[in-house]
C-alpha cells in the first residue's frame, strides 16, 4: 500500500490545503494529514481544534486520515509508515525553503521521499495567515476555507 504524509501547521485549514489533500489522495492509496506542533509557532488554535477542522474537511475523502505529532517530520513518516511525504507549494518563494527541507529530510531517512505538488492557480495566494488577518480585519473568507472554520475564525478573533 502506498501512504503518503501531508503535514501542516493548519491554523487553520484552508481550501488550498484541501486541494493538496484531494489531489494527493487520488495518486496515493491513503494520505495521512498530519496536525504539527511546532514549538516555535503560537497558534490561534489548539492542535485538537486544528486536527478536528482538518478531519471534518476530509470526511468526504475515504483514504485521508488525520494524526497530530510533534517532533521530527521523517520519524512520524516512519511511524506511520509513510513512503512519501507529500508538500505543497503555490509560488516559486515555498519552493527554496521546501527544498531545503526535503534535502534535510532525505539524508536523515533516504527510504522517505518527498513529492511537490503545486497549488491550483485559484489558491496560489492563498496562506492560513492571510486568511487570519482578512477575519480580523472583518473581512470575509468564504469559499477560501471549508465550512464552518470562518465561523470557528469569527469566534476566535472577534467574539462573534
């Protein structure tokens, strides 16, 4: 069986990642969509809100399952015996920093590799911050993340 692993921070999910996910879970037999928690980052959300987000976005795909991990990339692709690691990227700026990882990556477990999946163009502008500050700045982010995670973002920036 080939798995794939697509991590993200997720905070939140966005229609961007779900494009990933869905195109990725059409190469793979089973995508595993993993919630990081990054000590050097503060989310908005809790890795248990981000992880539920993500599982009620892909409840539509039967081959895409939802983990949380702390930790080093390659070991939770060894954990979940992950083949691939699956990485998006929606302009030439992700591409140098993705790179540099999937190198990083390779020479720590050089059985796991990484496959770069470009965006749709639709989502190519598309980041969990710039939707973040679009609700903040009471904007609205419809059809740019799935239901009801503007209204989650609503809540939790403006008290709505």
């Amino acid at each position: 069986m080939a798995r794939a692993l697509y991590p993200g921070s997720f905070d939140p999910v966005t229609n961007g990642h779900l494009d990933i996910i869905g195109r990725g879970a059409r190469i793979f037999d089973e995508v595993v969509a993993s919630v990081v928690r990054n000590p050097q980052k503060e989310p908005l959300f809790s890795i248990e809100e981000r992880a539920e987000m993500l599982a009620s976005a892909c409840a539509d795909l039967p081959n895409v399952r939802v983990e949380s991990f702390s930790g080093l990339l390659v070991e939770h692709a060894r954990r979940m015996g992950a083949q691939v690691i699956i990485k998006g990227l929606r302009a030439v700026s992700d591409f140098e920093n993705e790179f540099l990882q999937a190198h990083t990556n390779r020479f720590l477990d050089s059985g796991i590799d990484t496959l770069f999946i470009p965006t749709d163009v639709a989502y190519a502008f598309l980041s969990s911050s710039a939707i973040r500050e679009v609700v903040q700045l009471g904007g609205s982010v419809t059809g740019l993340v799935p239901p009801g995670v503007e209204e989650r973002l609503r809540a939790r920036l403006l008290g709505e």
